[in-house]
C-alpha cells in the first residue's frame, strides 16, 4: 500500500520494516551497554578476578543445564509425536531452551539471569505461555497464517 504525500511515497511495508529494525537495533545496542555496566560496577566491588570466575562458572553451569533441559525437551517432543499429536508446546519450550543456552553463554549478569529463568521448567512455562499469547493474538488479526497438513500416512 502507497500513501502519497506531496513528493514523497511511503511503503506501509517499508516503515514496518525500518521500526523493526530499528527495534532490533535498539536492543542490540542498550543491552550489551546494560551489561558493560554491570560488569564494570560488579567487578570494582568483588574483584575483577571475582567477576570472571563468575562468569566462567555461569557459562559452564549453564551449558550443563542447557544439555540437560534440552535432552529433556527432545524426549518430550518424541514422546509427543509418538503418541500422535503435534507437539508445539514442546517445541515452544525448546525454542526457550536453546535462547536461554545463548544467553547463558553470553558473558554477563542480565544475559545470565534471564538465561537462567528459561532453563527452569517452571519459569519456561511463563515464556511459554507469553509466546502462545502473541502468536494466538497475530493469528486472530490475521498477520500469521496458520496451515495445517493432515495426510499423515502411516506405515
């Protein structure tokens, strides 16, 4: 859709897509301040010895829990479609799972805990629920189409 202002063409589209990007920007560039910032400040009050050992030992629990938690969301996804049915909620928690990993093995305290928050099943289940809510809502208005192709065939 064109809209034509004097001389100037604007592309709906077009502005959509520049304010994501510059959403998208916005948080690529606050965040990683947010976390120098705590690190900076963290690191003149415990050490900076401290704060590295933290990191490394947040990195690496993380990647533990992230193996574990993954594990367990595969075998919920096979024990889902074992038994017939789609699985997009499970898959909803391995899509948390695998941010929640990145953001652990990002170095930072605000990467950290919010890492951390979706590696704990109990805690997913609110990410979860938040994502099924706005794919739900884009749905409803007609931004997402949603198709689904049922010819399973069977052996």
């Amino acid at each position: 859709m064109l809209i034509r202002y004097g001389l100037i063409l604007i592309n709906i589209q077009n502005i959509k897509m520049i304010s994501m990007l510059f959403k998208l920007f916005s948080i690529f560039l606050i965040i990683p301040i947010i976390e120098l910032y705590l690190l900076i400040k963290i690191g003149g009050v415990i050490g900076a010895l401290n704060t590295v050992l933290i990191i490394l030992i947040t990195a690496s629990l993380g990647a533990y829990l992230a193996k574990y938690q993954g594990f367990r969301v595969l075998r919920e996804i096979q024990e889902a479609t074992s038994r017939g049915y789609m699985p997009g909620n499970e898959v909803l928690h391995g899509l948390f799972v695998l941010i929640g990993s990145f953001a652990l093995l990002t170095p930072g305290f605000l990467s950290d805990i919010i890492g951390f928050s979706m590696l704990i099943p109990q805690v997913r289940e609110i990410y979860v629920k938040a994502a099924k809510g706005i794919i739900r809502k884009r749905i409803q208005n007609g931004q997402w189409q949603m198709r689904m192709y049922t010819n399973f065939r069977r052996p």
